[in-house]
C-alpha cells in the first residue's frame, strides 16, 4: 500500500454520482480510518451501492474524488480493485458450482499462489462454518449460508480493505452473529470494513456509521456522537444510591448545573462528558451518597430525528 498507518484507508471527498439529471450520490464527504468497522446506512435507494461502486473503481464518479488504500478511484481504479474486497449486494457466485469450487475459481481468478490456496480456503470453510455445505451447489444453499460463502470469496485473496453490500440481507438474526464475529476478527487485524446494511441492531457492530438520505450523507460519526447529537448532550438522571434513601442535592449545585427533580431523581442535560465529570466530583465532594445514569437515545430513535431534519432542509 502506498501509505503509511496513519493515512485513512478510504477517503471520500465530494463524492458525486449523477445519471442524467439525477444526483443518485450528492457531494458525499468522510474518511474511514484503517482497521475501523464503519457502517454506512441507508433506506432503499438511497446512495449506498452507488457509493461502494465508485470506491471499490467500478464507476466512475460524476464529480468529486475518493482514495482508497492511497489509490485515486478516477485514475486509478485498477489499483484500487486490486486492494480490496469487494462483496456486492447481487449475487456474484457461481449458481452452479459447489462451495469448494466457487473458493476454488475466486482462488484462480486472483491468482492465488498454488500453494496457499488450500489452506486459504479451509481457512475461511472453518471460520464462516461451511463444513457441511463444502459440496453442495451454491444453488441449493440457505440463504445465509450462500451469503456466508459470499463473504469468504471477497477474502480470498486477504485485502486490507474489505466493502461489504448488505452481508446480512435476508440472513436470520440468529445467523448473523458469524458475520459479525468474522467482522470484529478482521478489524482487529488491522482490515478496515465498510459495510452496509439495513438492521438497525447492526449499528451497534460499527466503530463509525455515516448516514445517507438521498444521496446526502446526513450524519457522520461514532454511536456515542450521534446520540449526543440527537439529544442536544449528555442526559443524566442522579439518584441516591441506597434503596429507600432520598437524595438532596445542593441548591448551588443544582442552579449551576441546571438540574430538574422530577420524582425522586434529578435529570439535565450537560452539554460535555468534562461538564459531567465536574459534577461527579462536586457530588463526591458533598459526601452525597449518589448514582449516576446516561439517558442516551436508541439508535432507532436518533436516525428518525436525523431523517426528519434532513427532510427540514
Ligand atoms: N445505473 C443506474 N442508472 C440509473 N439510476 C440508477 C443506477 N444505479 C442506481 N440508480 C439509482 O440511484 C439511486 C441510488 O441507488 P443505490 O443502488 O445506490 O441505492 P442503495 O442505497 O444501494 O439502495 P438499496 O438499499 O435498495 O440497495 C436509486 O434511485 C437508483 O434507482
Ligand atoms: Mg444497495
């Protein structure tokens, strides 16, 4: 690769795909660190594909410029498909060909050194639990055993950089646990994954997540971010720690942190996590016996809000 550990491994900037006079991806900006798990979510049609096929060089952009693994995708895109993974949201195995096969041809197709492809290969037949499915046809696989296979085929020839189109489409929630686990595996490894999808209790797999709506990217940043964002802060509930016990907070502590009681607890909103380490210490320092609560939103909750004030705009 072409750049030192510092430098992200995918870099968005202006990102723009048109077709004809629609603006399907509309000045699309972000980074992805190397190593991270970013999560790019969006509803049907909203930019996420299109996005992934300008940064793995199989479309060029309208407009704008993406880098990945150091590589410009416009000029470039051979060497950028020649750095990563790539597993697209159709279909791209071999109907007709076994588990094994399907490995096999992927193994050819990326000119796997001879003698590394079977040990690759049982490799990702262990990790992604294939064993018993190694000589039926792609065909006849359950779904989320195809998606499984589909999964090791884009790690066959072990890029640092993996896109990964909706893995878990159609995959029982009780299945994607392996995807998820081979994920966290990669990540910590050093292989950065951009991964989409559009499982909400997925989110929670992503370091970072990047929020698309109609080809604009509509929010940017980690979980926490996000639901700090949402909340306008950090909202907090203090109570007395002890069961049956009333706790009393001073009245120049609650005016300076604008504190509300409401039914034995005191709530606000603080606008830091330094605000509020400074009212933990100021409690601590009372001999207040206390608890301290983080009210943070669901995730499900902070993309309604998002989506609502991108369609303010
Ligand atoms: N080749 C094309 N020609 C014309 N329009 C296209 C083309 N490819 C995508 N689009 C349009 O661009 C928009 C974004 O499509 P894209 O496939 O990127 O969305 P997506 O977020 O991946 O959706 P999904 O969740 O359904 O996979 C859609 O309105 C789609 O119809
Ligand atoms: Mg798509």
């Amino acid at each position: 690769m072409s750049s030192d550990n510092r430098t992200p491994a995918i870099i968005a900037r202006n990102l723009t795909r048109k077709f004809g006079d629609f603006t399907a991806v509309d000045n699309v900006s972000f980074e992805v660190a190397q190593g991270e798990i970013f999560g790019f979510l969006g509803s049907n049609g909203s930019g996420k594909s299109t996005t992934i096929k300008m940064l793995t060089g199989l479309m060029m952009p309208s407009g704008g410029e993406g880098i990945v693994a150091g590589f410009d995708v416009s000029n470039n895109p051979e060497a950028v498909r020649g750095s990563i993974g790539y597993m697209s949201q159709k279909f791209s195995l071999y109907q007709n060909l076994t588990v094994m096969e399907n490995l096999r041809f992927y193994s050819d197709v990326y000119e796997i050194p001879i003698n590394e492809v079977n040990s690759g290969i049982s490799g990702i037949i262990d990790r992604l639990a294939l064993h018993e499915y190694k000589n039926k046809l792609a065909r006849d696989l359950p779904a989320g055993v195809r998606q499984r296979l589909a999964l090791g085929v884009s790690y066959i020839h072990k890029p640092n950089i993996l896109f990964l189109d909706e893995p878990t489409a159609g995959v029982d929630p009780s299945q994607r646990r392996v995807f998820w686990d081979w994920i966290h595996d990669l990540s910590a490894s050093g292989i950065t994954v951009f991964v989409t999808t559009h499982y909400m209790d997925e989110v929670e797999h992503c370091e970072r997540i990047g929020l698309i709506d109609k080809g604009a990217l509509i929010a940017l940043g980690s979980i926490k971010d996000l639901k700090i964002e949402t909340a306008g802060g950090l909202p907090v509930q203090i109570y007395a720690s002890g069961k049956n016990q009333k706790l009393e907070i001073p009245n120049n502590i609650v005016a300076e942190f604008n504190l509300t009681l409401v039914q034995n607890k005191y709530k606000a909103i603080l606008k830091s996590e330094n605000k509020l380490n400074e009212l933990k210490s100021k409690l601590e320092a009372s001999g207040l016996p206390f608890k301290v609560a983080l009210e943070l939103p669901c995730m499900e909750d902070v993309f309604t809000l998002m989506m609502k004030s991108g369609d303010a705009r």
